[in-house]
C-alpha cells in the first residue's frame, strides 16, 4: 500500500501544506491564512482542519499517512514535540505533539521552520549536492539553518542556528532578545524600514516621501527597495549598508564554519544584486581567505515553498 505524507509551514499570517508520495512528489498543496488570534488551540484546530481537507480531497483517510511534518517560527524542542517560544505566533510552551495525539494517531515531527527550509534548500534547492551549508532566512526576523557534514547541526539544546542575534556592533539598537547591536536589529525587514525612516528626517528630498505618501511610518523594506530601484540615493544606501552588516555576520560565521556553500533567502533577499552585491564584497573582504577558497553566495532557490517542502522531508525521515 503506498503511504504518503504531509509537511506543514505555520507562519505568524499564512500556513501552507503539502500532501506528497513516499518519494516526496508533492500531490496538492493547500493554503490558508493561521487564525493567530484564537490562540494556540485554535491554530492547532485549523491545522489539524486543513489535513483533514487535503486528505479527504484525495480520497485519502489518516491511515494512508505514514508522517505529518511540521515547521513553526520558533523555539522547538523537538524530543518531546514542544513548541517553547513563538514571538511571532505568541505561543510559549505549546504542547503540540500532545494535541497532535489526541486528534491523530500518524506520527509528527516539529522542528523550527528556518531549520526545515535549510533541509529543503540542501535536498531540492540552491544547496543541492553541498555537504557543509548555511541557510540565512531574512525576513521579519533572520535566521539560518546549518548543514554540517550533511546534517542539520542543533547544538546541545537544538537552539543552534540563531544568527540573526550574533553581535555586528558593539553598541547599537536593543534587539528583541534584550542584546543590543544585533544582526536583526540592522538587516531584518522591520530594520531596514526603521533606518530608512531615521535617515528620511534629514533628506526631505528622498523619493520615500513621495512612494509613502508623505507618512515615515508607512515605510516597509519593500518600499525602500522600490525607491531604491527608482534611484533613490538614500534607500541605495540603506541597502548597501544592510549588504554589508550581512557580509560582516556571515564573514564571521563562515570563517568558524568554513562552508562549502552560503544560501540566502526569505522575502527580504527579493532585493536581490542590491543586497547581495554589498554581501558578497563584504564577506570576501572580511572572512579569512585561504589559496582557492570562495564563499559562494546563493539565491535560495524554493522561495516561498522551503518551509513546506523541509516539513514534508522531516516527515520522510521518520
Ligand atoms: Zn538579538
């Protein structure tokens, strides 16, 4: 009897699922928005809703499921299936895999949604073939998943990963996580609008103010690349300079890692040659060099589809 599988991707606004073959050909796929304001249990309720859907739209039940994999944007214990910290979905201690069991009895993996999209990166993406890989995911917040030796590396408490709160400056904007001076607080979505808007107050003269209709606060990263790509010489600069704090991250990074590949993806790196131009120059300016080493930096290569196609991998794996 052939057996299938489902991988989830649970963001903070959309959650998209995959039923795929034993061979992870994805047969449908399903799209809805997380219903964040009913709280865990009722996102929990919807997700297990939308499995009951895929299935039953392919005259599939529960016992032709060998696996259901699940990624969440968060802290995950994966042992016991706990979800122990979510900022974007607001969830702390969520007992996922005791929920899971209550409705179904198939088996399910959660992992942390960034760490799924480096699996799915390094199996179907931008990282194929690579044994030792960084996948970076900047987007309302930034992280990475790591491959080392063909495994995904956790750390001793599966934690590993958290790039996006590596110090790039000594003092600096308090981030988040109650450090100051990281990563994110520099090259995250939310970062680069809040610089934009900082650097808006002294140029009256920048085509944002025209692109945000005269309000500061309307300013998104997307906004500012737009200008950028219209010539606008401040947004320009902006991305020039979150180009170069992701060189000076990643330069780190890859000199203790020493990768055979670096993969860049999530809605922020849709900036493209603006971004990743300052990055790359960056980043071979400050990583340590050695005869004939290269970091070379890619565009992630499943966009959208990493999270959901990483889930579907994990749920192969069990
Ligand atoms: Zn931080």
């Amino acid at each position: 009897m052939e057996r299938y599988v489902i991988g989830i991707d649970l963001g903070g606004s959309k959650m998209a699922a995959a039923l795929a073959d034993g061979q992870g050909r994805v047969l449908a796929e399903e799209r809805r928005p997380t219903p964040v304001e009913a709280g865990a249990e009722g996102v929990l309720s919807a997700l297990a809703e939308l499995v009951e859907d895929l299935l039953r739209a392919q005259n599939l039940t529960e016992r032709d499921l060998s696996a259901v994999g699940l990624g969440i944007p968060g802290m995950i214990d994966r042992e016991r299936g706990l979800c122990l910290f979510s900022p974007n979905l607001f969830w702390r201690n969520v007992d996922v895999a005791g929920f899971w069991r209550e409705r179904f009895s198939c088996r399910l993996v959660v992992d942390n949604d960034v760490r799924l999209g480096a699996v799915a990166e390094a199996e179907w993406g931008a990282g194929r073939g690579a044994r030792d890989l960084i996948f970076v995911a900047l987007g309302t917040g930034i992280g990475s998943g790591l491959i080392l030796g063909g495994e995904v590396y956790r750390g001793s408490r599966g934690l590993a990963g958290e790039i996006g709160h590596i110090t790039v400056s000594r003092d600096g904007p308090v981030c988040n996580c109650g450090n100051h001076g990281c990563l994110e607080v520099y090259a995250a979505g939310p970062a680069i609008a809040r610089r934009a808007q900082e650097a808006m107050a002294s140029e009256p003269e920048s085509l944002l103010w025209r692109l945000a209709g005269g309000d500061k606060e309307k300013v998104t990263a997307e906004l500012v690349s737009l200008a950028a790509d219209q010539g606008d010489e401040l947004a320009q600069r902006i991305w020039e300079e979150t180009g170069e704090y992701l060189g000076i991250g990643l330069a780190s990074v890859a000199t203790l890692l020493n990768p055979e590949r670096i993969v860049v993806g999530g809605g922020v790196a849709q900036a493209g040659e603006k971004l990743f131009r300052p990055l790359v120059r960056t980043l071979k300016a400050r990583a340590m060099t050695a005869p004939g080493l290269t970091y070379p930096v890619l565009p992630a290569a499943l966009g959208s589809a990493a999270g959901v196609r990483g889930a579907v991998a994990a749920a192969l794996k069990l």
